[in-house]
C-alpha cells in the first residue's frame, strides 16, 4: 500500500483556513469589552448664600446618570483618590445620587466613575467658606 502526500494546493488551502481562524480568534479576543459608562452627573446646590454655590460644613446631593444598573458608582472629591465620600448602587432608572459635603474650599472637581469604565466624568465646583444654618447655607 502506498501513501500519498497532500497536493500542494489542499496544503495550502488548509494552511490558509487555520491561519484564518487564529486571526479570527485573536481579534475577538482583543476587541474591546462594552463597560459601565457614568453618562452625566451634576451637583444640585441647596439654598446658598454669599458669593460661591457650594459651602464647606453644608450638603449637597451629587445626582448622576449611568449606562449600567449593575455595578456601584463611586463619588469622590479632587484629592480623595477612588475611595472618595460615597458608593451607590444606580436605581433602576439609571440614576445615582449620593449626599457630598465639600472638604475643602477652592475651586475642585467632584467625579463619578463605575469599576470597569473606560472613562470617568467630573463637574467642576467652587467652593467657599461654608456656615450651615439649618435651611440654608452661606458660602463666603
């Protein structure tokens, strides 16, 4: 009995298929993941007076907007780092909102960010000396 060899052409053709898939499984793998996206946020100021819209020793309610209902969204203040003032679970609307009390006084940044995202987003706030008085803040 004899054996023979695979024609060229079939060599090729099955070298080319096996290539083929290797390309194909390489891409899926490095294609991008879709990930948890915070989509807006904003800082709603309570009653304020003076001369900024934000006052230290005063609340505010940090209210953002996400594409993914499943996984928490960290709040935090410029110079907190990702640990920040609050970890909220979105409604199911898509809605997130977490109580903020400024640290410090100057122009910072509050930012929003869900674990997985390719990106964060960020408002940017100004901040003065705050007195609390009840109802009302005044923010000199």
């Amino acid at each position: 009995m004899t054996r023979t060899l695979m024609p060229f052409k079939g060599l090729r053709l099955t070298l080319g298929a096996a290539t083929l898939g290797v390309v194909a499984s390489m891409s899926a793998l490095a294609a991008p993941h879709a990930s948890a996206t915070v989509t807006s946020i904003a800082t709603m100021p309570s009653f304020t007076l003076g001369t900024h819209p934000y006052g230290t020793t005063c609340s505010y309610v940090a209210h953002v907007t996400v594409d993914d209902i499943t996984k928490p969204v960290f709040f935090y203040e410029e110079g907190q780092g990702p640990s920040g003032f609050a970890e909220v679970m979105p409604d199911p609307n898509g809605t997130a909102k977490a109580n903020w009390t400024p640290s410090r006084t100057g122009i910072t940044y509050i930012y929003a960010f869900q674990p997985g995202a390719t990106h964060q987003v960020r408002q940017n706030v100004g901040v003065g000396t705050g007195i609390n008085a009840g109802s009302a803040c005044i923010a000199l």
